[in-house]
C-alpha cells in the first residue's frame, strides 16, 4: 500500500506529539510547536519537485509568462484594464520575475509556501488556544491540496484569513486591501468578501441548526444559478465570467458525490452545535469563526450541485471551521469532554493519513517512491 514520503511522518508523528503535550501536560499554546512545523512544511512543499496535483500546469506556465507576457499586461489586470491574461495577476508578476532573474521553479513554490505558511500560521497562533490541534486538521489533508496543489486559492485562502484581524478590528478599508491581494492569486477569494459583516450575525445553537438545515432543502434547487447574472453586475468581467463558464461545466458542473465527506461533516455540526455555548464563553471571538464556518458548511450545501463550487468558494470559510472553531472547542469544553473531542480528532488523522496516502498522495506523487525535493 502507497504511504506518504517520511518528511510528511515525520511532520505527522511530530504533531501528534506537541498536540498531546499541548493539551494534556502545558494546557497553553507554544509558539516553538508552530514554528518548527512551519519550516518542515516550507521545505516539504516549497522545495518538491514534479509534486502535486497542478504542478506540471504551473511549470509549464511558469516559462509561457515569460515569452508571452510583458508588465503591461500585468498592470493592466491589476487594475482590471482590458487585458489577454487569464491568470490573476500577482500570481503573473511572481512567476515572470523569478524567470526573469534566472531562477528554476522551485522559486515560485517556496516563495508562496512561505508567504502562505507564514499568513496562515501565525492567524492560527494568535487566534486558536492550542494551534497544534490546528495544525492537524490543516496537515491531514488541506494541506495537500491546497499549497501542494491548487497553489493559487491555497495563497488567496491565506491572504483571507489574515484579513480575520481587520474583520475583529473593524477596519473595512484594510479589509478590503487583503480582499484585492487575495483575489490577484485567485478569483474565488471573492467569495470571502461577504465575511466581514457575517461575523456580526446573531446567532445561537438552534439558528445554526435551521439555517443548515434550509441550506440542505434548498441544494436541489440549484440556486446558485441565480448568482451569474448577480456577479455580473458586481464584479470584474474575468470573475463573472469565470462563475458563469462553471456552472455547467462538462468536468467539475456535477453534484457532489454522497459519501464519507458528508458523514465527517454531520459529525462536526453536531460538536459545532453541542458545544456552541462553551466555545462563546472560554474563546475570545469565537462567534466570529463559529459564523465563518456556519457560513462555509450553508455555502457548501447550497452549492452542492456542482462540485467546484461546492469545494472552491467556501474554502475559506472552511478553514474556519476546522482549524479554528473545532480546534479551540477542544480547549473550551471540560476534561473528560476534551479527552473525547482530541482522541476522536486524532483517530480521524490517523484516518486519513493511510487513507489520503493510498489515493490523493500517490496521485499527486506525495509518497515516498514518487516524492521529490530538489535539498535531496
């Protein structure tokens, strides 16, 4: 059987470890835990080689931006000029100058594992009361396939989440500075933009219940039809346009597949439901992530019908309710409570590790006979 490459058992093992220690024996956050799986993650999946789901599109990208792309065109994109590009802009400009300066595309690729490991990571440390439960739910497998993979949305979901310290804050401009970066290395990052008024939604354990329950009654009718016509009024011709181009698209327009996925997402709005309370009462804005992720499960429902959507536009939005609602819920429910939460969370890892690795991973050339890094 297929089995990831030891760089990512040891990331695994490592985790498993300063999670334990986190939650049982320090009872507090440390920020070396963070910060020594950053690196390992940086060089994991800044520096592979032929890794990754996306990753021949990106190469072969990578030299065309150089041949057939000036910085015109690029400043014509970012300021939604009439323009030939069809990939978002910052994502251009990053890779032409790194080709322009000679370096291999390796570059690329550590340059956005930094810039994405660094966002990511630090909004969990300074939001989630024990970050290595965190970064578990972000390893097995976000991690994969989002900045090992569709690199562009992993770096705009970064940009999104780092923008959650403008949403506390309240300051609407700053916010929508993140937005605009965000939606230069991908145009789904739009979809996040709604983020900083849900925040400010009342709502408690039963609301939560009938507005998922609403959005799964309501996902046969396909309403997201609705949205093209509404993006095009809104929003720049090369969003719009790329909304309405899915909608019935021969590969990623069908339903998503009822499967294991739904029973893991059952699973974690019953805990989101349950321990709504204790999560408002231990966890400083804990409703605003609770309401990110309220949002992102109604997205994902309501979108169900066509698979890219349903996986693409709440990807931020989902991140909050992993990585940060149900990991701080483990800190604020009592001991017995925290013992089930953090063993059943850790079962589910060692879960998806083989399962990932026997499929995605050696897919996407994640396993140890496949996996290739250009330190070693």
């Amino acid at each position: 059987m297929p089995i990831l490459h030891p760089i990512f058992i040891i990331i695994f093992l490592f985790l498993v470890f300063a999670s334990y220690w986190e939650v049982f024996r320090l009872e507090k956050k440390q920020s070396v835990f963070v910060w020594i799986t950053a690196i390992l993650i940086i060089v994991a999946i800044g520096f592979r080689i032929n890794v990754g789901a996306d990753y021949p599109v990106y190469k072969m990208l990578f030299s065309g931006f150089a041949i057939y792309t000036n910085y015109g065109d690029v400043l014509d994109k970012a300021l939604f000029r009439p323009n030939s590009e069809e990939i978002e802009w910052i994502f251009v400009l990053l890779n032409k100058i790194v080709f322009d300066f000679g370096f291999p595309f390796y570059v690329v690729t550590l340059i956005m594992a930094v810039i994405t490991i660094s966002l990511k990571f630090t909004t969990i440390y300074k939001n989630v009361m024990f970050p290595t439960v965190a970064l578990l739910f972000y390893f097995m497998p976000i991690m994969f396939f989002e900045d090992g993979g569709q690199m562009r949305q992993g770096i705009g979901i970064a940009i999104c989440v780092a923008s959650f310290k403008f949403v506390k804050e309240r300051k609407l401009f700053l916010f929508l500075v993140c937005m605009y970066l965000a939606l230069g290395f991908h145009k789904t990052s739009i979809a996040f933009l709604p983020a900083y008024w849900i925040v400010k939604i009342p709502m408690n354990s039963k609301r939560i219940f009938w507005i998922l329950v609403i959005a799964v009654l309501c996902s046969p009718f396909e309403l997201y039809r609705l949205g093209g016509e509404f993006f095009t009024g809104i929003a720049p011709d090369e969003v719009s346009g790329a909304y309405t181009g899915y909608l019935d698209d021969r590969y990623y327009g069908t339903e998503v597949q009822t499967g294991l996925n739904d029973i893991v997402k059952f699973l974690f709005i019953v805990l989101l439901i349950r321990y709504d309370k204790k999560g408002c009462e231990k966890v400083y804005y804990y409703e605003y992530m609770r309401n990110l992720a309220v949002f992102g499960l109604f997205m994902f429902y309501i979108f169900r019908g066509n698979e890219i959507f349903a996986v693409r536009l709440p990807g931020a939005y989902m991140f909050f309710l992993t990585m940060f609602s149900l990991s701080n819920l483990v800190y604020a429910v009592d001991y017995k409570a925290r013992q089930m939460l953090y063993y059943s969370f850790l079962a589910y890892f060692v879960a998806m590790f083989f399962y990932f690795g026997s499929g995605n991973g050696d897919k996407g050339r994640f396993t140890s006979d496949k996996y290739k890094n250009a330190l070693w």
